[in-house]
C-alpha cells in the first residue's frame, strides 16, 4: 500500500482473518512491516495459517471454544480480528440511484422492501453501500443487506473466542482485495472468479477499479475474453476450467485462504472496502481505543526521546570530568618530574641568554663547539643550571660550571670527561647544598658543585 495508517502508527500490525463457516474457520495470522529504506510501503508477512474444522451440528460457542485453545496452542497473541458474514441472511443488490438523491441511506431505507423483494421490517436489516459508478442518471451502487440476528451472532462468536472484532464483511467481496494488493492491474480489464463451495462469485475491475460483482450458481467453462486478465483462486477454484488464468495464491498460501488473507489486508488497509457491519458505538470504541494507543505512543516516543537529550549532555559531562580527573592524577603521580622539568627549561633559557650576552667575547662557532662538549661531556644525572665566564685575561677565559647530582661520584666522572676533551678542568667546590643556591629542588641528598676551566680566546 502507499500510505501508512492509522492503525499502523497507533501499533495495530497484526491481525487474525478468519473466513468462518459452520463447517469449519480458516484463519490467517498476518502482519505488516514498514520497508525501512521506502517508508509510505509495506510488505505483508504471514505468522500462522491454519484450517480448524468444526462439527456442523455442534453449538457456536463450542466452536469458538476450539478457536481459542488452537490460537493458545500456537502462541499467537494477536486480538485483532476480521471476518466475513458468510450465511443466507446476506443478499447483495446492485441497483441505480436515481439523481438528485443526496441522502443515500434513507432512499435505501424507503425502498428496502422493493429492493429485497421481500416484506422484511427495517429494524431486522441492516445495510452496507459501496459506490461503484457515477452517471448523468444517477449513482450506481451496490448494497449488501444483512439481518441483524446474524451480526449479532458473529460478535458473540468472537467474544466468545477471546477476540475483539474490528472488521465484519458479508459475503466473499473481501477476496478480491488480494489482487488490488498483490497485482498491477491498473492499466487494464481484470476479471477475478472466486469459487466457494456452493457457488461462483464475479469480480469485475477496469483501471483498477472495482466496477461490478455478481454471483453464478453454474459451472463457468468458457475461455476468458482475450483483452481481460483473467485471475481465480478460491476454495473450489481447481475446477474452474480457465486456460491461461492467474491462480492467485495469496501471499504464497493456498488458494483457499483467498478471504482470510483479504480480510487482514482490509484490516489493515480499511480504504480497500467501506463495507464493515459492526455496530456504530462498536467501531466507535474501536477508533477510541485506537486514538488512545496513538496518543500513548507519541507520549512515550516524546518521553523517551526527552529523556536521551537529558542523558546525552549529562553523560557527555561526565566523561569529561572523568577525564579530567584522570589527568590530575597523571600530573600529580609525575608532579616531582614535572616540576623539574620545567625547572631545567628554565634553567636551559638563562644559560642560552648568558652566552649569547658573551657573545662579543666567544665567537659564535667556538660557542657552539664549547656547549656541545659541556653537554656531552655530562653522564647521565648530572645537571648544569648556571655558567659564569669571566672577561679575558692574557688571551684567556675562565668559565664557571655551576651543577648538582645525586651522586658524587657523577662529579668526578664530569671532570675526567672535561678534560678527555682537552678542557682544563679544576674542581672548586662539592658538597651540600649551599643556601644561595635556591634553584636546585628541595632533595636531602643533592649534592652541588661548582668546576671552572680556562678558554682561549
């Protein structure tokens, strides 16, 4: 179908169709899904099909009893349902309306007797109408007249069964729904048999529309007109002698589950048939309850949907708190290292600015030279945070180196180092900590020293 329903939205996808006789009920369990990629399609899937036969002589409400415990068995928690009033308290009149008449209803009500053909009081009948043709002469329709009693005796039926009845047909007008769902035939004259056990049932259709139906009581042998598509299924429908025909087998079951299987497309799609018995405060509850589930739903999708966007930027919060907590107690783990890395990043930034203000005394390749040698000179946890270079002397230089270690034995390997690279180097001081020298990091067991060496300018 192409558009999407109300009771799809308001989450009525599945439903019973029973096509029920008082020798047996063929029941269809079907449901309809929205294609994901092609939202206003659909595509049908049957759950359960099955044939439940009944003993003829045996009371409606033992039959219903069996239909119930069937479904149980199954598992089936479908309560929706449709049928089709299939007795000889139905009679279908196709007549014309004559123009002018607005008030369909009430002309029908006048002229009930001369279109039943029978002295029947209208409060024992009831009518269903179902335009098929417009004319200048008037309003070509067919009505379908059904006695109370009998709509009655369905209702009792399906409550009986646990079921709540939102679909009630007459006859097996509701077969040829299958075709209008399953095949293309609106470009073209269609003719669709559907053979019961007592009799053969016509359908006419032209672009697509339905614009005739008749019954036949005789066996139908003759070839099928070439410019029509000819379709047949039903219960009898092997019989029928049609040669090039379509069996319709309705969603892939069995030709007999024809009705059953057009009763749940009519529930699901009611835009297929006006035609629907039940009474007016009765389908009234049913559209009700309908609106209700709706309004439910969109509550519930509002709900939720509040809900995700209160919990997107709380969750959102919490990770990165969670984060940045993660990160405090990375840098509190390693704060001892931070602190003096930054300390030697400073301590780096002073030395560079020291020698580039002796700049005019060490040119810029003998300064380049002298840092690297310093630098490489050093064993691994030995540190230079000071140089000091004194003015030239008789052609020469001194320059201070000003460091600490944990280790003296660091101090001493720097000095052999020093003066394997062709420095001079003098040890001046080693030891503690001295109190001027505030830049090194607070460790009882630092010690500290202080090397000069002679440069030539």
């Amino acid at each position: 179908m192409n558009n999407i329903s109300l009771r799809q939205l308001a989450g009525v996808n599945r439903v019973l169709g029973v096509d029920l006789t008082d020798n047996c009920a063929r029941v269809v369990e079907l449901e309809e899904r929205i294609i994901p990629l092609r939202k206003t399609q659909s595509r049908f899937i049957v759950r359960n099909h099955f044939t439940l036969e009944f003993n003829p002589a045996d009371e409606w409400s033992n039959k219903a009893d069996l239909l119930k415990q069937k479904l149980s068995e199954l598992g089936s928690s479908t309560r929706s349902a449709a049928t089709s009033i299939r007795s000889l308290g139905v009679k279908v009149v196709e007549t014309i309306i004559p123009s002018g008449i607005h008030a369909i209803d009430e002309w029908i009500s006048e002229n009930q007797e001369k279109l039943l053909r029978i002295p029947l009081s209208s409060g024992r009948i009831s009518h269903s109408v179902e335009i098929l043709e417009q004319t200048d002469s008037g309003t070509r329709v067919e009505i379908t007249f059904v006695r109370k009693d009998e709509i009655e005796r369905y209702q009792s039926f399906f409550r009986a069964a646990g079921l709540e009845l939102i679909v009630l047909g007459a006859g097996v007008r509701d077969a040829c729904n299958v075709i209008m769902v399953e095949n293309n035939i609106e470009l073209k004259e269609a003719k669709f048999f559907f053979s019961a056990e007592d009799s053969i049932n016509v359908t006419d259709f032209l672009h697509g529309r339905r614009i005739r139906s008749y019954q036949s009581t005789a066996p139908i042998t003759q070839a099928h007109p070439e410019e029509a598509a000819v379709f047949i299924s039903g219960e009898q429908c092997i019989e029928l002698n049609f040669t090039g025909a379509d069996v319709i087998q309705p969603l892939g079951l069995s030709p007999e589950y024809c009705l059953p299987v057009g009763l749940t497309l009519k529930a699901l799609n009611p835009e297929l048939s006006p035609t629907n018995f039940l009474p007016a405060e009765e389908t009234s509850r049913i559209t009700l309850n309908i609106h209700k589930s709706l309004f439910q739903r969109t509550v519930l999708l509002a709900g939720t949907l509040l809900i995700v966007l209160l919990i997107i930027p709380f969750a959102l919060e919490t990770y990165l708190n969670w984060r940045s907590n993660s990160l405090d107690e990375l840098l509190l783990a390693n704060g001892s290292s931070y602190t003096e890395l930054k300390l030697l990043e400073t301590q780096t930034r002073d030395l560079e600015k020291q020698l580039t203000e002796s700049g005019s005394s060490v040119r810029s390749s003998h300064t380049s030279k002298l840092l690297h040698d310093i630098a490489s000179a050093s064993p691994e946890g030995l540190w230079l945070y000071k140089f000091k270079l004194d003015a030239a002397t008789k052609g020469t230089s001194k320059l201070s180196l000003f460091g600490y270690t944990q280790q003296s034995e660091k101090v001493t390997d720097y000095l052999k180092n020093l003066n394997g690279l062709g420095y001079e180097a003098i040890l001046v001081r080693s030891g503690s900590p001295q109190q001027n020298e505030t830049v090194i990091p607070l460790r009882k067991d630092a010690v500290t020293f202080e090397i000069t060496t002679l440069l030539k300018n």
